[in-house]
C-alpha cells in the first residue's frame, strides 16, 4: 500500500475564523503518514471542511481543491484564501513492505 507523508508548507493570513479553524487542521496533519491514499484523506478532508463551513456560516465557505503534481498531490481550501499542503509519496523498497 502507498503511503504519503502529508506537510503544511505555507499559507496566507488568514481573515476569519474559519479560515484560522482550517489552518488548525491542516497543522494537525502535517508531518504525519497517511495510509489509505489519498483519495481516503481528501474526503475525510472534505468532510471536516465542511463541517467548518457549517460553524461559520457568516464567513465565505472554503472549498478542498487537489490537484497530481509529480511526486504526490496539492491541495488548497479556494480562491480567497490560499494554503500550500501537500501529500508526497513515500517510496519504499519491495523490503520495506
């Protein structure tokens, strides 16, 4: 199974508090191994996210967007608010597994 090591690179200033709950969660994924793929973690990303969108009605919502880039994927939460988090594959030998 592939694995990604997960990392929260940058982000802008947030504006409201739901931008600064997003970046909380973010943080608390960042440095860890994700099993289960990618496509696992960006919905239960998803999930979160709009749970947060819900607890902030007030403020614009945020929208997981992901993309492949060459050693993983990227993700950011929109337009207005942006966040460099990444999901890098790990390569492992046959004899690690």
């Amino acid at each position: 199974m592939t694995r990604y090591f997960a990392f929260f690179g940058s982000h802008n200033q947030p504006k409201n508090a739901l931008q600064s709950a997003a970046v909380e969660v973010l943080k608390g994924y960042s440095g860890r191994i994700i099993s289960g793929g990618p496509t696992r973690f960006l919905n239960t990303l998803r999930v979160q996210i709009s749970q947060l969108n819900r607890d902030h009605p007030r403020c614009s919502p945020l929208r997981v967007r992901d993309w492949i880039i060459g050693c993983g994927w990227g993700i950011s939460l929109g337009d207005q608010f942006t966040v460099g988090f990444y999901l890098y594959e790990i390569k492992e030998d046959e004899t690690d597994a």
